[in-house]
C-alpha cells in the first residue's frame, strides 16, 4: 500500500507472478518481464480489492471488481465453450469465468504487455495463471487469435471486452474483434454443414469402415518431398492460364489437384501426382464420375462418398478422420495422420503438400473470387453443367449470375492490387490460409493468380519464376514410385473389426443409459412441479453422468447432438429449467447412439 492507502505496484509480487507464469508459458514471461510501464493508475475499491484507471478510465468497478466479473460472466451463452477476453485488466473477469460452470477456457486478448505487468505486480494471480484453460494472445498481430482458436479447438465462443483497454488500443482490439467473428461465423457454417450432412457423414464412413482397416494414412508420406517445389491445383478461373504450361511446370514441381480441377488437367494431356478428394456429398464425386487417373496417389477421407475408393488411381492413402466415428475406429486400426480442413478441398491440399515437405508452393486457380465475373476454370463440371444445362428461358448466364451473387458478394483487394468480387464463404477459406501461413512452421507459399483474392502472407508470384526453376522430374518419379508402394499393416483390418465390435456395445450403452436418464429428468422436473422430492431421481442423472463421461463412445453419440446453442440458449434460471436442458441432451445423446447402431449393424 501507498502512503495514501492506495495499492502499490509490488516487485516481489511481480517476480511471484511472472514465475508462476513462466510454468506454462516462458516466452510470454520473458516478454512480459521486459515490458515498459504503462500510464495505469492503482486505487482501492470499497470492497477493499485493488482497481486502476488507464487514462483516466477505470478498468473495474469502483465499488466490487469481483462482483462485477461474475455479474458480466453470467452474461455468456450458456454453449459458449470458450470466452475470449478482450483486455486482461487485473484479472477479474479471467478468475469469474473460469469459475466452477463456467466455459472449457478463457483467451485473454491483450494489446500490450506492459498492462499485463502491472497487473502482475498489483494481484496475487498465481493460482489463475497456473489453470491449465488460461492462454494468452498478447501484443503482436491481434489475428493470431485465429490461430489461438483454431488450436484451442474452440467452436463456440464467447466476448467479453474492457472498456478501458479497448479505448486505449481500438485498432488493435478491433482487429481482435474481427478476428473473432470470422471464426464465430466459420463455426456456424460448421453448424449448419452438420446439421445438412452430419448423418450422411455417419452413412459414409459405416460403409467405408474397411477401407479405413485397408489404406495406409498420410502420415507414412510426411517429409517424403522435402526439398521439392509443389503445384496445387485448385479449380478457379485462373487455373485457364497456368494450364498451357502444365507440362512444363510438372517437370519442376510436384503436383497436387484437386477434385475439382481433374477434368481441366486431363483435358491438358497431365495426371496430377497426388488427388485429393475430401467431400463427402454425391454431388462431389460427379467431378471424378467417368475419369480416370492411374498415375496418381489418391488421398482421400474415410467420409467420403464410397464410390470415391473405386476410382482407377495408382495407390490410395487417407487422411486422419475429422468425426468421432472415424477417430474410433481409426484408433484400433493405425493413426492415419490430419490433413488441415478449411472448409474448402483446397485447403486440404495445401496442408497435404506441407505434410509432404514441398517447399515452396506455388498455387495455381486459388482466386477465391470471381476474376472478370468468372465463378470456375472453363472445363471443371461446375461451368459444363451450366453450359449444358442452359436453355432459351434460362441461359448458363443465370447460373453464373446466382454463383456470383448466393453468399453476400462484396469487393476486396486482388493480388495485383486492384479489386475483385468475392463473398463471405471465400473470405473464410482465406482466412484459414492466413492463419495457418502465419506459422513459423508453414512452407514459403505463393499465389498465381494476379485477379486472385489477396490473402496476407500468400504473395503473388509469375508462372516464369516457376518455370525457372531446374527440371527434376526423374527424381519425383523416384519418389512418387516408392510412396505408391506404401501398404497398411497386414494387422490393421482384424483390429478394426475388433474395435467395431467393442463400438457396438459402447453405443448400445450409451443409448440405454441416456435413454433412462431423460425419463429421469422429466420425472424430477415432474416432481418439483408437484412439491415433491426429486432426489432419488438427482441421484441417477448423477450416476449416468458419470456413466456416459466414462464411455468410450460418449464423442460418437454426441456428435448428431443439434447444436448446444439450440438446447442451452440461455443458462438456466432454476433447478427445473436445468432439468428440461438437461432431458433435451439426454434424449439426443440416446437417438444419435440409436442412429450409429443401425448404420453400424
């Protein structure tokens, strides 16, 4: 304390602090630990709890800080499963929301390193930097939050922001805001996407089980091509003008496409050296429907279309399933190794060539916009169907008007500096591709797309600084020769049989005991209703929760759940509001293992 009975900033507070902190996170100690002093202010609340003023603004209340936090944690949606804290303050709020009921984990978004610091040196915040759900993401570039979100696996989010901080850097925490909602939008695509496709999804991988026991997984390719530059081949209009080359650019790279732009490589005379197929809809094998590649690697998922396994290719391998079915089963089988999911199968083929080693990758048709009104490259099944399909009334230029104008265009800067139209789906695979390239660890990546939508940290280069490099295709083959031979372990497939069979019985458990834990729900809301006890009733939902959080399938029945903002749109008021959210669960979790069981048996 000051003379004036105000807090003063402690140093062996600081150093108590900053230990506890370098536990978990020695970097953001050091940086922490040089940070300069900010302009912050200490002052004693009425409840006796240290608060600050930064510049002039108080960051907590002047009465209970404390009280204050918990008042604005209950605020959060009760499916956040993640709570973004825009400002650190001292504290407050990451103690309030990491409190028992509250969400999975807290970010705390802070713009400078020295607020942190002080607020090291004014609070005893070791027992809340020593919880494990604490992360940072300070000072720097506000969009690593995208990376912190991505990584965290995060899917609902909440926000809650300082006032204070926020006014003191509104670029910074408004590009934190933006970062944000990119991916708060992202996740309710995926939330759509899952409740379009979910149980196709589940129908796929039942009946490509043993393929999942067959195929070896992309893992046994990782760091096969170091040292080779790669293509990637996606299926935008600008793929037209790299494709004239295409010869002369596979005798220096290696070449990855993707389903999508098949059509238009083959009609080029060239089989690419890995397909990549991810997409799980019939709509999407139509791409590979009637072709045939048989000098390429296939690499696909085990949800996708089974049709896709019977395609004439060289050799086949999978990437690591992004469902809990697939990552069921695929544990008693082998680890198949992940392939990066941005929502488009471009992503997971630039992840494919990183896994790959390829360095430096060159992009061919990622324009994620639409160049001159362009949707796709002129021989890709998209622009035929439209071709083919038009007719007096209606033209193949009313296809291309309602692709242009079906997910909010807008304009954005190109990579020639100019403008190009684009849209908020495009705008969230750039975004993944500007996460991921904002690694240290991501391989040098360029784009050929001089109309292409620009993507930071995805410069454009030209089609002549590829074709300068040297011609190494005898030493690809090489390669590609020896990955093509790659075989699954001659055990796997008695494995996943087994693993099915213990599947079986896990979901059949699943189903019962959630089963009698929604008629116990309704029962002890029954109960209260009445000015009954409902304790017996209390005490099985306790018992079958401890049940289904052992089971091994609980990640598989859930996943058909609908969304959690659905059933716990708001945190319950009473006992019985919790217990009808509760029997809202029960029941899903019960119909989903149902669902599973008969696409299984």
């Amino acid at each position: 304390m000051s003379p004036d009975g105000a807090p003063a900033f402690d140093p062996l507070l600081l150093a108590a602090n900053l230990e506890a902190l370098a536990g978990r996170f020695p970097a953001l100690a050091r940086l922490v630990g040089e940070a300069g002093a900010p302009d912050l202010e200490p002052f004693a609340t009425r409840s006796g709890l240290p608060s600050a003023r930064l510049a002039g603004l108080a960051l907590h209340s002047a009465y209970d800080p404390a009280a204050e936090a918990a008042r604005l944690a209950a605020t959060l949606p009760g499916s956040a499963d993640t709570v973004l804290l825009l400002g650190f303050g001292l504290g407050y709020a990451a103690e309030a929301c990491l409190a028992a009921g509250g969400p999975e984990r807290a970010i705390v978004c802070e713009a400078e390193p020295g607020l942190l610091r002080a607020a090291l040196a004014l609070r005893d915040l070791r027992p809340l930097l020593a919880d494990e759900r604490l992360g940072f993401v300070v000072g720097g570039e506000p969009e690593g939050l995208l990376a912190a979100l991505e990584d965290s696996g995060a899917r609902r989010a909440g926000l809650l922001g300082l006032k204070a901080a926020e006014a003191a850097s509104p670029d910074w925490y408004g590009r934190a805001r933006a970062a944000v909602q990119r991916h708060q939008a992202k996740e309710g695509i995926n939330e759509n996407t899952l409740r379009r496709f979910g149980r196709l999804w589940v129908r796929n991988l039942a009946k490509n089980l043993p393929e999942i026991g067959r195929l070896p997984g992309v893992s046994r390719l990782e760091g096969r091509f170091a040292g080779f530059p790669a293509l990637v081949l996606a299926a935008g209009p600008s793929l037209d003008e790299a494709l004239p080359l295409i010869g002369e650019l596979a005798e220096r790279c290696l070449v990855v496409c993707v389903d999508t732009a098949l059509r238009s490589l083959l009609r080029a005379g060239l089989e690419p050296d890995f397909l990549v197929v991810v997409d799980p809809q019939y709509w999407n094998w139509r791409h590979l429907e009637g072709l045939s590649s048989p000098g390429s690697i296939l690499v696909s998922e085990s949800a996708a279309w089974p049709a896709v396994f019977r395609f004439g290719a060289r050799a086949a391998f999978l990437g690591g399933s992004l469902f809990p079915l697939g990552r069921a089963v695929e544990a008693y089988a082998s680890p198949k190794g992940l392939l990066g999911a941005g929502g488009s199968v471009a992503t997971s083929a630039w992840d494919l060539a990183r896994l790959l080693g390829a360095s430096p990758i060159y992009m061919a048709g990622l324009d994620l916009s639409f160049p001159g009104g362009a949707t796709h490259a002129k021989a890709s099944l998209f622009e035929q169907r439209a071709l083919s399909g038009g007719r007096r009334l209606s033209p193949a230029d009313s296809a291309q008007a309602a692709a242009l104008c079906s997910a909010d265009p807008s304009p954005a800067p190109d990579n020639s500096g100019g403008l190009v139209r684009t849209d908020r789906r495009m705008a969230l695979y750039a975004w993944w591709f500007e996460s991921r390239l904002a690694r240290p660890s991501s391989p040098p990546t360029r784009s050929l797309s001089a109309r292409g939508l620009a993507i930071p940290g995805m410069p454009l280069a030209s089609l002549d600084e590829v074709l300068a490099l040297p011609p190494r295709r005898s030493e690809l083959a090489e390669r590609l020769d020896a990955a093509a031979a790659l075989r699954e372990e001659a055990e796997a497939p008695a494995r996943l049989q087994e693993g099915r069979l213990a599947l079986l019985a896990d979901l059949a458990r699943v189903e019962a005991v959630a089963g009698a834990a929604a008629q116990a729900a309704a029962a002890a809301r029954a109960a209260l209703a009445s000015g009954g006890d409902p304790r017996a009733e209390l005490a099985l939902l306790d018992r079958a929760d401890a049940e289904l959080l052992g089971n091994a399938a609980r990640d598989v029945a859930g996943f058909l759940l609908p969304p959690l903002g659905e059933l716990l749109s708001r945190r319950a008021r009473d006992l019985a509001e919790s217990l009808g959210q509760s029997e809202a669960i029960y029941r899903g979790a019960a119909e989903s293992a149902r669902y599973h069981l008969q696409v299984l048996a």
